[in-house]
C-alpha cells in the first residue's frame, strides 16, 4: 500500500481522494422523506511514530443521541458558522480541545446524509503541531487514533444487515482493537478508502 510519508504527500493524497468521484449508494441508506440539517466533521489527521492516523472520539455513555458510540468531533452548523470548515474546526476545540490555528484544512469530501436527518461535511485537516487532547467531559470519554493503513483498506470494512420499520438495509463498520467503528463515522471512513482503491487497486 502506497502511503503517504510527508505532511505535503499526505495533503496532495487526501485532496486526490476528497475529489474522486464514487458510485451513487453502496451504503444502504433508508430513504428519508424529511429535509436534512447541516452538519460537519473533523476527519483529523495525525502523524505518530508509526505513521499517519486519524483521531477519533468515543462519546460519553450518558449522553441521549450516540451514547458511547465512536465518532468524529464535529455537529451541528450554527448560526455564526461561515463555513462547513469553521464549525467543524469550532466542535473540535470543544470537544477535544484542539485550537483551529493547530489545524491545516486539506480538503472536503461529499456531504454525507445520515439516517438520523443530518447532511454531514467530511472536513479533511491535518494536525501541524503537537496537541494535548483534551476531552470534554459532558461530550467525549475517550480520543484515540486508528492507522491509516486500516483505514484506506477496504477489505477490512464489514457490511451488516439490519431492518427498519420494515425496510432492509445495511451499514459497515471497521475494527481497531477493540474498537468497533460502525454507522456514519465507518461509512466516510469507507469513502476514502473506496477512493484510494479506485487509484491504488490491489
């Protein structure tokens, strides 16, 4: 696998992956009939001693939407937000406590509709200087990292079958450990992995 080493290759490969063009829905999305809110995501980058990973969150278990699940910082666009970018950067520092000035924006990949009624921006940024993280404790339990060689992979992806008032669909989800990755955050991640694919067949 081909591997970004260097902030600059790592920036010119994840714009070549944001802009590729995928097929219309391998995702099993339910249809929704209601309009979507915007939301956006921090698909963060990191560069560690063995490489690039991408920093993710678990969520605190007592939390009504998404208790305990793995996820993105990021939510919501508000009213004060210009940009898809912004409010992602914005949810990052609340969240984990990373300073947008820390944060090099990369790229934006397609908007992403969620079962739940939001439509998603995947912001791509990468990590320029060394952060402490630092998890708020009413919204995150937990910041890990998951390599990138896993996550562009895409044979390490799984689809599950699941029925919803009764309409058949499916999701995917990726292991790390024992982190179960699975729904929304699972389903960018597979984007970019899909992507990869498309260029780096193996």
């Amino acid at each position: 696998m081909q591997i970004a080493r260097d902030e600059h290759a790592l920036s010119q490969l994840m714009q070549q992956l944001a802009a590729t063009p995928l097929p219309a829905d391998g995702e099993g999305l339910l249809p929704r009939e209601r309009g979507y809110k915007p939301a956006a995501v921090l698909v963060l980058w990191q560069q560690l001693a063995d490489g690039w990973h991408v920093v993710l969150t678990r969520r605190t278990p007592h939390l009504r939407s998404h208790g305990g699940q793995i996820s993105f910082p990021g939510g919501r666009l508000e009213d004060g937000d210009a940009s898809a970018a912004e409010a992602a950067l914005r949810e990052a520092e609340e969240e984990i406590g990373v300073p947008p000035t820390a944060v090099a924006v990369l790229a934006e990949m397609a908007e992403y509709q969620t079962v739940t009624g939001y439509a998603v921006t995947p912001v791509l940024g990468l990590l320029r200087e060394a952060v402490t993280f630092r998890p708020s404790p009413d919204e995150v339990d937990e910041v890990f990292c998951v390599p990138l060689t896993l996550v562009l992979d895409v044979r390490h992806y799984e689809r599950h079958a699941y029925e919803r008032d009764g309409v058949r669909g499916h999701y995917y989800s990726l292991r790390h450990g024992d982190y179960f990755i699975w729904g929304a955050t699972a389903a960018m991640l597979r984007r970019l992995a899909l992507a990869y694919h498309q260029h780096y067949p193996h």
